[in-house]
C-alpha cells in the first residue's frame, strides 16, 4: 500500500470514529473512555491541534476542540456531560497520569 492511500485510510478512520463519538455516542463520558482506553475527546483534540502545530498550522485549543467535539466545548459539556463518581475520579487519576502525565 502505498502511502497516500494509507493516509487516506487512516483519514477515513478518524472520521468515523469522530461520527461515532459524535452522532451515535455522544452520551459516553470522557471520564469512561479515558479510564478504559487511555484518551478521550480532549486527547483527541489535542493530538489533533499538535498535529497542525507540526504542520506549521495555528489552531487554538478551542478550535481543535470544537472540530473534535462538533460545537463549542462548553456546549457539550451543558448537553452530555454528567457529574463523575468518586471511583471514576480515582480511575481517572490513576488512567491519566499512566497515559498523559504532564502533557496534560
């Protein structure tokens, strides 16, 4: 395979993850998918705006945000974020200083 069709690929593999946490799963906490996979939407986001950086592309946190949470971050977090537990607290600890640490 040669490298523009990968690219591709892995291009039109974002974007359906993206509609995924979009359209079909808006409601999975960021909190869950950081405790069980190690990255969320604001990993995302950020790999995303690091991504552009390395392009010589300016893109604010905000922006890369509401490209990867499809409206303003602060409007999702009014429509679908929910209060954490105390064990998703202390997983979440644990999950982001194991998969971010100081990136964060």
């Amino acid at each position: 395979m040669d490298d523009a069709t990968r690219t591709e690929l892995e291009a039109a593999a974002f974007r359906a993850l993206m509609q995924h946490l979009l359209e079909k799963r808006p409601d999975v906490q960021n909190i869950d998918l950081m405790n069980l996979a190690g990255f969320c939407r604001n990993c995302l986001s950020r790999w995303y705006q690091e991504a552009a950086a390395e392009r010589g592309i300016a893109l604010t946190k905000d922006a890369a945000r509401e490209i990867v949470y499809g409206m303003p971050y602060a409007d999702w977090v009014a429509q679908h974020q929910t209060e954490a537990s105390a064990e998703q607290k202390a997983a979440f600890t644990q999950s982001f200083a194991a998969n971010v640490g100081s990136k964060g």
